[in-house]
C-alpha cells in the first residue's frame, strides 16, 4: 500500500517524536506527504476560576504558542527528510480529541493516521490511550500505532 496522505498527531511526546519519525520513513518511500496536527485542549488547563479575560489574553495564547512551537519544531524534523509538510492547529472546546482526529483525517484525505501509543498530560498533552484506541476504533482509514523501542522509554530490553 502506498501512503500519500498521512496524517500525525503530535504532543511533544517521546512517542509522539517516535511517530513522526516513522511516518517520514513511510512518507519517503512511498512519495506521500505528512501533516502534523497538535489539538488543543484548553479544557484541560483550567480550573474553573479563572476570570474569561485572563483566559482569552493568557491561557490561550499560551496554549497556541506551546502548540506552534511543537508543531514547528516536527516540521523541521520531516523537511530535514526532504518529505512534503505542512501543520494544523485544533483548538478543541468540547469534542473529543479522538472525534476530531478523525473528522480532521476524513477532511484532509488521510490514507494512513500514525500516532504514538503514550502522549503525555499537561501542556503538551494530545493524546491518551483511550484517544488512541478510540482514533483506531472508528477512523475510515489505517491507524499506524507507533510504541518506543523498549531501551528508550526506559524498561529493560525484554521486558
């Protein structure tokens, strides 16, 4: 099967920076392009007290400048492969971040999505297992799930 169109979640992630580097690899030899997409969560970084400016002028931008910044830097990672890219930002306000994933990969075109298996919480946080799993439930199209070899997430070869 050759790729043309793949789609990669990124959060900043060990895993997410494995996936990417894969579908560039994949992209590559099959001629396809990539585009990254980072979904914002901001739901997750609020505490319910926060006055609605302080959230429009500072978590916010903060969040779209956390989320550029990481989607800028994969891009740079995948033209050094010489692989056609290009990034989008989601801000998510009250879907899943699973739905969007794929309503974004239906929209775009995608033909293959690939997602690291363990995103992590916080600022940079995109996926969960659970969206993972729920991404490759119900997407149109091959979900390519990409895990860390085991001497870089840290456990014992064999483990």
């Amino acid at each position: 099967m050759s790729y043309q169109h793949i789609l990669v979640a990124v959060d900043g992630s060990p895993t997410s920076n494995h996936a990417v580097t894969e579908a560039a690899g994949l992209a590559k030899a099959s001629g396809g392009r990539i585009r990254l997409l980072n979904v914002m969560d901001p739901v997750a970084h609020i505490s319910g007290f926060e006055r609605p400016e302080v959230y429009s002028q500072e978590v916010l931008p903060r969040l779209r400048s956390a989320g550029e910044a990481l989607l800028q830097q994969a891009r740079q990672r995948v033209e050094q492969q010489g692989v056609p890219v290009d990034t989008m930002l989601i801000e998510n306000m009250d879907a899943r971040i699973a739905q969007l994933v794929v309503e974004h990969a239906q929209a775009w075109g995608a033909d293959l999505i690939v997602l690291g298996t363990h995103g992590r919480r916080g600022l940079a946080r995109v996926l969960m297992g659970s969206d993972a799993e729920q991404i490759a439930r119900t997407a149109p199209v091959p979900v390519l799930l990409v895990r860390l070899p085991a001497a870089a997430d840290g456990r014992a070869a064999g483990a």
